[in-house]
C-alpha cells in the first residue's frame, strides 16, 4: 500500500494556488517567500534582456525568445520549489484575483511583498550588468500594446484559475511556463502581464525597461485582463464540486483504495 503523498489540510478549495499546502503557516514566511520568488523572476527577466543586449545587439527576435525561455523555465522552477509554502503567485494580479474570489486573507502582505521583491530583483539584475538603475523613458503607451497587456494577462489568469479549480496543480506551473513563452513571442507588448514586474522595469534598463507612464498604462491593461479572466473562468468553472481537491480523509482513502489494487 502506498500513501498519499501530501496531507491536505481542511481548508476550502480556493483556498490554493498549485503548490500551496497549508494556508495556516505564519503569513510573514509565507510573504517572505513571495519576495524571494519575484525578486529572482525579475532577476531572470531583467538579467535576460541586458544580457542579449550586450551580446546580440539590435536582434529583437532573438531577444523576445531568450527573455521568453528565462522567464518561464525560472517562473515554471520557482512554482515547483517554493509554491508549497505560498502558492507561487509572484504575481499580485493572481494574489488580487483569489482576493476576488474571497479565497485569501494575505492581499495585501503578498502584495506589498511581490513589489519590493521585484524592485529588488531589478537593481540586483541591473547591478550584474554594471548599467545605471535610472528610469527609461521609452515609447509611449499605444492601444495596440494596452490591448496586448490585456490579452496577455487575460490569458495568464484564466490559465492559472482554471488549473486551480480544475486539480491540474501538478501540471499548473508549466502550462503557466508554457503560455508566457507564447505571449511573450506573439504579443507586441512582449507580455509584462504582472504589476510586480512592471513596476520593476521602470528601473530597468535594456529591452525590458519601460517609462512610467507606459507602465501605468499597462497596470490598468492588466487589471482589466484578471477582470476578464474572472468572468470566463466564472462561467466555465460555474459548478465546480467536481473539481475540488480532496480532504485529508478522502485522500487517504483514495490512496488506500490504489494500494488494494
């Protein structure tokens, strides 16, 4: 007979996101692990673009993939390591998103943790690569990239709420990889998708800085995408009893049922 390999706690489903285990650890670890996780995605995202720039030049499309397969393989790495203890957001259009949904009572600390993580992550990337830490001015915000942020990030959501309703939490973490490789690529945005980060590449510099003004813009692009994302995931996830993760009794007895087989 084997055992199941995690013990869930008893606590509603929404209540996770992929990974995360146990709501009940002390909120400031949990947040410190947010931080932590942001800072080295931003590091990932930042470093990756002043890296192609000092070696590659003006190739924009080398640089859209290289930036594209860092910061998925770190958010996909990320995810699996450390999501156990926060659930992984690194991202506070998630963390606002279970908000919504009344599945979390740590908003604001994770929140306020995502930010100052990824301020961190861009001095340190900026620091490696020995540029100023000063804010781009960059193009100005256009529709066509508010209308990008909003599908990029529309897309983000509704992939991590569906696989958190629909127990894809094993798999969660690469679909997230996966999309943010394809939206990196296909959208002229080059998908910030995440207020954390965006943030941070107003201090950047490289391919992935952005002037204030256009990161403003963005935010808002964004919001409206989780608000989409709640809408479709709300009507396609309306019933969702079937979904929802086991308790610890029922996932022992489907562990014990496996193991008389």
């Amino acid at each position: 007979m084997w055992r199941a390999r995690i013990q869930m706690p008893d606590i509603a489903p929404e209540a996770f996101c992929f990974f995360e285990v146990d709501g009940s650890l002390p909120l400031l670890r949990r947040s410190f692990v947010e931080a932590v996780g942001t800072c080295l995605l931003t590091v990932a995202m930042v470093g990756s673009g002043l890296a192609v720039q000092q070696k590659l030049g003006a190739e924009p499309l080398a640089a859209s993939v290289i930036i594209a397969v860092s910061i998925a393989g770190s958010l996909v790495g990320l995810i699996v390591a450390m999501g156990k203890v926060s659930g992984g957001h690194y991202n506070p259009l998630i963390t606002i998103g279970q908000w919504l949904r009344g599945a979390t009572g740590c908003t604001i600390s994770y929140v306020l943790a995502q930010l100052a993580g990824g301020v961190c992550g861009s001095i340190f990337a900026t620091m490696m690569f020995r540029e100023a830490i000063r804010p781009t001015i960059g193009e100005s915000p256009t529709a066509a990239l508010l209308v990008s942020e909003f599908v990029a990030s529309a897309g983000l959501l509704i992939i991590v709420i569906s696989c958190a309703r629909s127990s894809k939490w094993d798999t969660g973490p690469f679909a997230v990889g996966a999309w943010l490789t394809a939206a990196i690529l296909a959208t002229p945005s080059a998908s910030y998708a995440n207020p954390a980060v965006t943030i941070a590449a107003t201090l950047a510099a490289g391919p992935v800085a952005v002037s204030l003004a256009k990161a403003a813009a963005f935010g808002v692009a964004q919001l409206l995408g989780l608000v989409a994302a709640l809408v479709v995931t709300r009507i396609a996830f309306e019933d969702t009893k079937q979904f929802h993760r086991p308790r610890d009794g029922a996932a022992e007895e489907r562990a014990s049922d496996h193991g008389h087989r």
